[in-house]
C-alpha cells in the first residue's frame, strides 16, 4: 500500500470496503471472517476509481462523420462500449457533457437498474449550441437568445440531465474554428444560468479565451472546460471558491491517438498551434490556485500511447518539458500586487537559471502558424529571456487584419505577442523592450498609443522602444510589425 501524503510503502496491508468506500486499513484481516468476504489480489495494486469530469462517450471520430440523424440505438450501443472500456480502466465515475441522444441519461437508467455495468454516470444529455457555433453537427440542442437558451436548458432538466453544458468559444476542431472567438451573449449565458439554477444545479461551459471566461463568470457559470488560454487576471478570478476548471490537456497533446482515429489534419495542426498556450494557461492557473479537476474529453477509456486517456491526462504536465521546469514558474516576482516575490534571476546563468541535467540552459520554443516554413519560431525563451519574433496582425487567410487602421494592427500585433509570451511562462509586464517598425503611411501617433494602453492594461508602466519608419514590410496592407523581448524574473 502506497501513503499518498507521506510517499511511504506498506506491504501486506488488507484493507476493508463497505459500499463502494474504503473504510479499515489493517494489518490483516480480522480473524473468522467467512472465505467469501475476504479477496485474495495475490500483489496486485489495489486502486480507488479514478473520475473524469469531461466525457463524451458517443463521440464520432472524425467529427465530420457524425450523423445527427442516427438511430438511437446506435448511439447507445457505441456508447455503452465506451463507458465499459472507461470502467475495465479504472474509471468508476464519470460526468459527460454532450451526449448524442441523450445516450448518457440512458445508459444511467440502465446502470441503476442492474442491467448494464458500467461508471457511476452523471450526465448533460444535450449541450446547447448556438446555430453554426462549436456544437453545430454535433447533434446539441441549437438556440439562441436568452429565452430560447432557457428554453432548451430547461428541457435537458427534464429529461434527467445533472449539468447543463453550453459552448462560450469556438474550439480546435473546424477548419475555421479558433478558440478565441466568442460564441454566446450575456442573455444566452444567462439564460442557460437561471435554468439550472431553477434545478438547484450549474452550468459547464466549453471555454477557450480570458474574455468569455470573464463575461461567463459574471453570469454566474462556475465551471469551465479547456481554458485554452488564461492570462493572470481571469486566473485569480476562477481562483474563487466554488469555481473549477477541467484542463483536458489531452485535447491538445494526443497527436497519435488522434492519428489513429482519423482525425482532419486541421483538427491535427489546431490542436499542436495550441498545445503550449494551453500547457501554460494550466501552469498560470495552478499558480493562482484555481481548483483543477480531471477530464479528458477523449473517451477515458481509450489508450493513449498505451495509458488510458484519464491517466494519460494525470501525468501530461510530468511528461511536458515544460512542466520539467514547473520550480521556476512558481512564484515569480511580478510589479503588480499579490504575487509572492523571490530573487531575481541572473542573464548569465546564476542560480536561479533554469538548466537540463546536464547542466546546459534550456531551451523552449513556440509557434503558431507557419513559421515553420521560413526556419524561425514565433519566439524562443533561453533561460529567463524570451524573445518574441517581429510579429504582424496577420488574419487566417495572410492578409492584414485592420487594413488602413495602424492602431487596431498594433493592437493585434501586441495581442499575438502577449500569447506567445504566455506560452513561454512570461507575461506583457515581462517585456523589457519593444521595437515597433512602421511602413510608409502609417501612423507613428496611433502605433504610439496602442502601444502605450497595451502596456499600461498590463501593469508595465513602459518597456524600452525603438519606432522606426522604413521602406516597406512583406505583404500587402501591413502598417506596423512589432519585435519584443521579456526577462522573467523568479
């Protein structure tokens, strides 16, 4: 038997169950009991049931293959496998929250009857969706506007439903999704919010950026899946009691079970363009102490490079390079109040400078489109320096977002750089130097002012900057292409 609190190992423990809890551990058993009440496991490792409070278990691999028609049946019978692998796995208790048919709902029937073996099941039936938004094809509940949001929540209730689900951004599956881009208005929220409150119960949202997360909460929604990316503001904010996030690291760091499953290489390059904000966004999110709890959203039955999903999702910060370097992320020093300070770290590798094993400063690197292509990353951080590449308000297509606005370019510019910088462990009150390069026409005033109110919001009072005009920069339409570099202190 492993002491979880103290680390320390037992050998030849008998521990006694009542009813589902572990209620005794003894040396052995009491003497006398019948044969049928005492269960040899021979060495085995005896472990209580994991939970995975972000499940769906009716899910279709790719998603384009989803047919919001299906018989019910089918969606029952796919998904009772699911929730036997899930159980065989170590999973005694799960929450969906989606649920084609409302196949959730029914397979609890099934279990509370007897009938059907499988985890404790506590169930959404149907998200609701805005039409077109994340759930769309997915076979949700669709609505929009409060009442109709209040509407559609109210009749997952009835049927049964634990939770309602809703989704506040986009997500990482559809070719022209982004997490980012915020799905539902303050009425739809609160639509969905007075339903399950009327049940004495909460709503989860699918979540991807700080400012829905912000106007979620403001609703009264109190649990959130993903966080894609967090900055530290919205972090202490979900560092509230009774509030909880569901990282599913997992959606953006299983690329070879998502292979195997055939899904779209867009869905494939979305969730690796993710994979280090998010990480980071979890990291942020532990610093500030937000409640995390385990989810997969991968069937948490199913084997992730030979791990099932639910654990594989337990030890992917440990295996993240990284999370290797978690001791220099906590508690860093900060200019804004309620961050503990320590002493700073040196540029020249004193001993606060993170290194690998073998003694060499490390290393990270982060992209997030195709920089690939021409041999450079979107920034790199060596040490407790990140340098963040000269960086244009570049819209999905290549073309400049904000055309003819060197403002509103500068402020996408200073947006993009800011997730690169969170990506790396550092923040826009990190940057210690900036140079904005203007291309003729532009304005120097409106470059000066975004840059000025980008930095202030952060609490960075004014990095180092050069502004410069010259010939032209790559590309039709762009104005303005800032560089920046941040030192994190420790």
């Amino acid at each position: 038997m492993i002491d979880v609190l103290t680390g320390e190992r037992h050998d030849g423990r008998a521990i006694e169950t009542a009813d589902g809890t572990v209620t005794q551990i003894a040396a052995a058993p009491p003497a006398g009991l019948p044969d049928r009440e005492v269960i040899d496991v021979a060495g085995r490792w005896l472990l209580p049931g994991l939970i995975s409070c972000h499940t769906h278990l009716s899910i279709v691999f790719p998603f384009s293959a989803t047919d919001e028609a299906e018989n019910p049946a089918i969606t029952a019978y796919r998904s009772g496998t699911r929730a036997s692998e899930a159980l065989r796995a170590g999973i005694t208790t799960i929450r969906c929250v989606h649920e084609q048919n409302r196949a959730d709902l029914l397979l609890r029937t099934a279990v509370r009857r007897g009938w059907f073996a499988a985890p404790r099941i506590l169930g959404a039936g149907r998200a609701v969706s805005t039409p077109g938004g994340h759930g769309q094809g997915s076979a949700c509940a669709y609505a929009t506007g409060e009442q109709e949001f209040y509407a559609a929540a109210l009749a997952e209730l009835a049927a049964g439903a634990d939770h309602v689900k809703i989704f506040i951004n986009s997500g990482l599956a559809g070719p022209d999704e982004h997490y980012e881009h915020p799905e539902m208005t303050d009425g739809e929220i609160r639509g969905a919010v007075r339903a399950a409150a009327e049940h004495d119960t909460y709503v989860v949202a699918h979540s991807g950026e700080p400012t829905a997360i912000r106007q979620a909460l403001a609703q009264g929604v109190r649990c959130f899946e993903h966080a894609y990316r967090l900055d530290d503001e919205t972090a202490a904010l979900l560092a509230r009691p009774g509030v909880f996030v569901t990282p599913t690291l997992c959606v953006t760091r299983s690329e070879s079970w998502m292979r195997a499953h055939g899904f779209e290489e867009h869905s494939i390059r979305h969730a690796s363009q993710a994979a280090d904000v998010h990480l980071a966004s979890v990291q942020r999110a532990i610093r500030a102490g937000v409640t995390l709890v385990n989810g997969t959203d991968i069937p948490p039955g199913d084997l992730v490079d030979g791990t099932p999903a639910a654990v594989h999702e337990l030890l992917l910060p440990r295996r993240s390079d990284q999370a290797r370097l978690r001791g220099r992320f906590r508690g860093r020093s900060r200019r804004s109040a309620g961050r503990p300070g320590r002493a700073p770290r040196d540029l020249a590798g004193g001993p606060g400078r993170a290194r690998d094993p073998g003694g060499r400063c490390m290393t990270e690197r982060f992209t997030d489109g195709g920089e690939a292509q021409a041999g450079y990353c979107r920034a790199v951080r060596r040490g407790n320096v990140v340098t963040v590449s000269g960086t244009t308000a570049t819209g999905p297509d290549g073309a400049a977002l904000h055309p003819g606005d060197t403002g509103g370019q500068a402020r996408e510019c200073l947006r993009r750089v800011e997730r690169a910088l969170a990506a790396l462990g550092a923040g826009l009150d990190d940057v210690v130097r900036t140079v904005v390069y203007l291309a003729p026409g532009a304005s120097w005033q409106q470059a000066a002012d975004a840059h000025r109110d980008v930095f202030a919001a952060a609490g960075n009072p004014g990095p180092a900057n050069t502004m410069l005009y010259v010939a032209g920069l790559i590309g039709d339409g762009f104005l303005v292409e800032i560089e920046a570099q941040a030192v994190v202190l420790a």
